[in-house]
C-alpha cells in the first residue's frame, strides 16, 4: 500500500500532474467545453462527481479482482462502473437544469468516454493508494480538471473582449491558449521532487 500524504496526492493530481494540462487526457471537454466560465465550472463539477465515484468503485472492483483471481477484468470493469455513473448524472441534470443539460450538449454523455476518467481509475490502482487516498486523489484530479476549464473559459471570454488578428481567430487562438496553459502547468512539475 502506498503512504504517500493525502496533501501532496491532492497536491499532485490538482496541479503537478493535472489530467488535462500535464497528462492531456480530457480535451474533448475541455476545448468544447470551455466557452463560457457557468457552463466549465458546471461541466468540472459534474466530472469531478464521476470520478468520486468511479474512484470509491474502481478500488472495490480492484480488491475483488484480486481476491478472484481475474485482474484481466479490470479496465472492462472500469469502462461498465464509469458509463453507468455517467448515465446517473446525465439523468440528474436533465431533470433539475434543463438549461444546463441544454448547454453541455454532447459533451455530458461524452464523459463516459472521457479518458481522465478512465485514467483515474487506472492510475489509482497501479499506485496502490487506500480508500481515503483514492477519495484525495479523485478530488485533487476533479479541482484540476476543473480549474483548467475554469482558467480556459475566462480567457476565451476575455479574448472575445479584445481585437484578435483574423488569421488566430477560432480554434487555431484556443489551440494556442490551451499549450500556454499547458507549458504553465508543466513549470509546476518541479514541486514534485
């Protein structure tokens, strides 16, 4: 069992190793995504539950494996535990923000297929962290994903306040904010030790 502190694993998905900007796992959401800060924050949030919950499922599925002797099973076991919490949130956002559910579009059933997730899981169990690890870990990893959606959106909607040459404009200036972003992240790979 790994007894790395529950700060510096925190610490370390939220910022050292964020899924998005540092592992560039997550981009579908975090470029379609990121247009609006309501709409990122909402969208980290919904993933961040995911990933609680596929965190707390992932180490259950993990020791009964072991225990059966079936570890082959485990990524197919993974994609089943985080399609079906996918399902659970898109049913609930639906039902209590119709303008929300309106807004995420494609984008909230894709979570299902979001690699962060996945990787989450995946990650986790080869570093052997406990429960209470784990449940850092997917917070740390969600606060991460969710603040390079957060930083994303408020720079696209401050870029949309400024003149912006023509030959930079659309996807080719958020492709470009996206690997500053990422090389900014990538300085804080020092704190890791």
């Amino acid at each position: 069992m790994n007894q790395d502190p529950l700060w510096t694993i925190f610490i370390g998905a939220c910022l050292i190793n964020n899924f998005v900007l540092a592992y560039f796992l997550g981009i579908c959401p975090f470029l379609g995504v990121s247009g609006k800060i309501a709409t990122a924050s909402r969208m980290g949030a919904a993933v961040t539950f995911v990933m609680l919950v596929s965190s707390v499922c992932a180490f259950g599925i993990q020791i009964l494996l072991t225990q059966i002797g079936a570890p082959y099973l485990k990524l197919i076991s993974f994609i089943a535990v985080i399609a079906s919490t996918v399902q659970l949130v898109e049913m609930f956002v639906k039902k209590m923000s119709p303008a929300l559910f309106r807004a995420l579009g494609i984008f909230l059933p894709l979570i299902t297929t979001n690699c962060a997730i996945l990787g989450l899981a995946l990650f986790q169990t080869n570093k052997g962290y406990g429960i209470a690890q784990c449940l850092v870990y997917a917070l740390g990893a969600g606060a991460g994903f969710t603040l390079a959606l957060v930083l994303m959106a408020g720079l696209r909607e401050r870029l949309e306040l400024v003149r912006v040459p023509d030959v930079v404009q659309g996807t080719a200036l958020t492709l470009m904010v996206a690997g500053i972003l990422s090389v900014i992240f990538m300085g804080f790979a020092g704190l890791g030790g």
